[in-house]
C-alpha cells in the first residue's frame, strides 16, 4: 500500500464548491449569533477581531517561503521546512512580542506582534540565505519567475539544471518578512480579544481581582491563540499543498481559499474560546 | 514536488485501533476520578496513561490520512491535532464530571469543521479527510485532558487554575501555582503535539510497519508523561508524584527497549537481522 490517491493534480485553481462556502458563511453567522447570546456586544466584537485575526494568518502564510525537503537539499527555493513549523515560529514569537506590549495598549501591541513576528521572519531568512550561500555554496535563483520583481536580478543563469531554483531571492525574503508580521500580527490580535473576554469575566466568576486571576486570563488566551494559530496555518499549509516561493509563486493566487477557511474556522473555535467560562459551576 | 509516503500494509485495522483508543482513553481519564472519591491523588498518573492510549490511536490515525500524501509534513497533522484538540480538552474542563465527554464532542465538532473546510473550501479532496481531523481533534483533546489531570491530579478546570503556595509557613490559595496559572499547559500542549507527530514521521517509508510505528508512539507518550509527572511534584503531593514518575520511566524504558528490538527486527543488515522478506507489488 502506498500513495493511496490524493490531491487531484489539475491544472489551474479549484474553486471552493458550494457547500464549503454555504457552510462556511452559516458557521460565521451561527457563530456571531452565539457569541451575541452569551457575551452580548462585547462577544461578538471579540469573535470579529478573532476571525479577522484568522484571516490575517491564513493570508500571511502564504507569503512566507517554504522550501521543504527540497530545499534542504538545494532544490528548491525557500527555507528548508514545513509551513506548518514556520508559521508557528513567526506566530509565536509575533504573538510574544504582542503579549509583552498587552497593558501599553491595542495599538503598541498589535504593532508589537507584527514586529515580533517580521523580525523573527527576517533573522531566519537572512541566516538561511547565509547558510546557502556561504555553506552550501549555491546562488540565490527563483525557478517561478525570470526576474526578481524588486531588484531586477534575473535568475534563469544562476539556476542549476534539474533544480527548480535554490536559494532565497531578495522578493522571498520580503515575503517572508510580510507573511510573519500578517501572522503575528493575526496572533496578537486573537490573544488580545480573548484576554479581554477573560479579564472581564473571570474576577466576577472567582470573586477575586484584576490582578489575581491575570496568570490564568494570560494562560487561557495565550494557548488558545497558540492553538487557533495552529489551526488556521495547517489549513493554509493544506491550501499550498508543500512549498511556495513567495508572492510571486502563481500558488499564491490560491490565498482566497484559505482565507475563507481561515475565517470559518477561527469563528468555530473562537465561539468555543469565548464561551469557555460560561459553564463554570453548572455542572 | 512532494515525498511519496509509504506505509506498510497489515496489522490491527484502524477502525478497531479507533475504538480501543476512544474506550480507553475515556475510561483511563475517568480513572483520575478515583482521586476525587477516594479523597487522594495517587491515580494522577491515570490521565498520563489515557494520553498514551489517545496517542497511538492518532499515530494510527496520522498515518492513514498521511498515506494519501498530503504535500505538506506529516507533522502539520499534528499540530492541527493539538491546536484544535486544547480547545476542546479546556472548554470540556470546564463541566465539571462531564470534563472528557463534552471535551470529546467539542473536540468532535471543531475538527469535523476543520475537516470540511480542508476538503471543500481548500480543496484537498481526501476522502479520510473530515473523519481523521475529526479523530486527530478528539485525540488532541483527550492527550491535552490527560496530561493536564496527570499533572495536577483532577480533569475539572476549577482544579486546574487553583494551586496552593505557601507564604510564611501558610498554606495560600493562589492561581498562579496552577496548571493553567502557569502556563503548564503549553509545556503539555507541545510536550503532547511532539509526540503525536513524531512516531510515524520517523518510521514512514519502505517497510514501515505497524506495531513499529505504534511502539514509538508509546515511546513518545511515556516520554511524554515523564517531565509531566515531574511537573505534577509542583502540585501533587510527593508520593503520588513519585508514583506517576516511576509508572512514566518505567512504562518508557519497556516500550524503548521493544521498539529498539523491533527496529533491529526491521532493520536491513542487521547483525541479528532474519532476511527481509520483499513487499508483494514491489515497495
């Protein structure tokens, strides 16, 4: 037994089909609803800015550049590992940044995030481009594009036959850049919404202050917004199906896909993170 | 281009796996209960097992949705697992007796939305797709439940965002010595998405077979268990701690050693090695 079947290899992009997109729309407003009867305004304030964070990190993940196994061994432009992993390397170092700047306000943190998660982004590819060169001694070389959109270098001389392109180019690496400051900007922004979800709550639930139930209102957002970060970049992975370049990858014009996705699923999962409280002491 | 995975063919069907792994994750967690009737915590280390359990049921899963070749890393099924699995593992926390129940219905619903957003919206179009999120979430949940009730000796969120610090020779209730208020549980949370994607990451390919791969996989969770029961000295009293530990090391070094005797079993040249025999069809 082994490779079953698969992705069909079709030529073009397939559209969502129209129960995907019917259920995706009805699972977003079943969701605001929800949020709407439990929390009020404020839930579904939270689950807006949850969503928008989702999509923030299904679009990003598609400009940051993904070689793989490929390019581990020169291949194939890009870093040498799964979407998943560096999504969630810029992720939580975005979404780190993001918490550290949490009591200056929205605005410093969420910018705090996006920082967080380009410079993450940029030291990779900069140390990545280094090992290539440097290490592995081979040229920077799109195997997309004749010419790097940015700069102007042209690439099909430096490219070495058989390969599909190798090395990371100037417009990969602002790729990269964007892809993690979108996700750790996405990041902050859900982490942000579901602090303030628990803030609210858990000191009347517990009878205790702001203060004493900060570890557990930190702690709850963090790891949901580790996980719905997850989430949304497996599924944006799903969409790339292995690697991509950057924004100049034709895989990039898929990014709708994921960004629909995205979005209904950060509304299931959010509606679940924002009602998490409401059952305590039912049962 | 993408790797082709292989996986053996044989061994215990996966339908059978599913059910021993759902029964025997529940009942095993539910088995942590006993601390709360018996007024004890000596069956902490239950929740560990559970994880275990969940753990080779989703290694099972990982390798029947992966056979289809999903042009992206096995790991990316991992931590879609994971990050959809601690939703639903900490809202289900939060009902109290029903904590494993409702964490594996939400877990149910969150990962069959993945599932048909991956199939529909994404356009993966992998017939296991929706029910192998759906199991991997409820193995996310059950793994994230049972490590979190082995560290802290209760599967009910009250429990888990409550510790006891002692100020002054005072015993004082504080949130922050929690598993929550810590933040344990993104230590659990990666300690459990590390073991769900290693073992059939390592083992794929020619001559992979299954009661290899699913040895790892106890391997991973008892390695697993083992920081998880030394956290729980934190929360636990000592000797149920210890307890948890030596059921950890030792439950690690028995699968370690068999699955160092099964890869040697496996393994071409080998010194002891018997002659291997050629997959039917060519591998």
């Amino acid at each position: 037994m082994s490779a079953l079947g698969g992705p069909k290899q079709t030529g073009g992009i397939q559209p969502p089909t129209g129960m995907g997109l019917v259920l995706s729309i009805v699972l977003i407003i079943v969701a605001l609803a929800l949020a709407f009867l439990l929390v009020q305004m404020a839930g579904v304030i939270a689950l807006v800015g949850i969503i928008i964070g989702g999509v923030l990190i299904g679009f990003g993940v598609h400009f940051v550049p993904v070689g793989g196994a490929p390019a581990a061994m020169g291949q194939a432009p890009g870093i040498a590992t799964g979407v998943a992993m560096l999504a969630a390397g810029a992720g939580l170092a975005g979404l780190f940044g993001g918490a550290w700047a949490a009591p200056l306000g929205l605005p410093l943190a969420l910018a705090g995030g996006a920082v967080g998660g380009g410079l993450l982004m940029a030291i990779t590819c900069t140390m990545v481009n280094v090992i290539y060169v440097f290490g592995m001694g081979i040229p920077a070389a799109s195997g997309k594009v004749a010419k790097d959109p940015i700069t102007g270098d042209t690439f099909p001389e430096y490219k070495s036959q058989g390969t599909e392109g190798h090395g990371l180019p100037f417009i990969s690496w602002v790729g990269g850049v964007i892809g993690g400051a979108l996700g750790g900007l996405g990041g902050t922004l859900i982490y942000l919404e579901l602090l303030d979800i628990y803030q609210a709550q858990l000191p009347v639930l517990l009878n205790a202050t702001v203060e004493q139930i900060a570890p557990v209102a930190v702690s709850l957002a963090g790891i949901f917004a580790v996980g719905m970060f997850l989430m949304n970049a497996v599924l944006a992975a799903y969409n790339i199906t292995g690697t991509i370049e950057g924004p100049h990858d034709p895989k990039f014009k898929r990014f709708p896909r994921a960004v629909i996705a995205a979005a209904a699923a950060s509304a299931v999962a959010g509606i679940f993170a924002i009602a998490l409280l409401e059952l305590v002491g039912v049962f | 281009m993408s790797v082709k995975i292989e996986v053996g063919a044989g061994g215990i069907p996966h339908n059978q796996i599913l059910i021993y792994g759902l029964v025997g994750s529940l009942v095993l967690i539910y088995l942590t209960y006993l601390n709360t009737i018996t007024n004890t915590q000596y069956f902490a280390f239950f929740g560990g097992l559970a994880a275990v359990v969940a753990l080779l049921w989703g290694t099972d899963t990982i390798k029947h949705l992966c056979s289809y070749g999903l042009g992206t890393g096995v790991p990316s099924a991992g931590m879609i697992a994971l990050g959809s699995g601690v939703v639903g593992a900490l809202f289900g926390a939060t009902t109290g007796i029903l904590a494993p129940i409702v964490a594996i219905i939400v877990a149910a619903i969150i990962g069959a939305v993945a599932g048909v957003l991956a199939n529909n919206v994404v356009r993966m179009d992998i017939p296991v797709m929706i029910v192998s999120l759906t199991e991997l979430a409820i193995v996310g949940a059950m793994t994230v439940l049972g490590l979190a009730a082995m560290a802290c000796g209760t599967f009910e969120f009250l429990g888990m965002i409550t510790g006891t610090t002692v100020i002054l020779g005072f015993a004082v209730q504080t949130y922050e010595a929690s598993v929550i208020g810590g933040s344990i549980i993104a230590v659990i949370f990666m300690l459990g998405a590390i073991a769900i994607q290693h073992s059939f990451n390592a083992c794929l390919g020619p001559g992979e077979k299954q009661d290899r791969t699913l040895m790892l996989a106890a391997e991973c969770g008892f390695l697993s268990m083992i920081p998880v029961a030394i956290i729980s000295f934190a929360f636990i009293a000592f000797l149920p701690a210890l307890v948890a530990l030596l059921v950890s090391v030792i439950g690690w070094i028995y699968t370690y050693v068999q699955y160092i005797a099964l890869s040697k079993r496996d393994a071409y040249a080998w010194l002891d090695a018997k002659p291997i025999l050629e997959p039917k069809g060519g591998a």
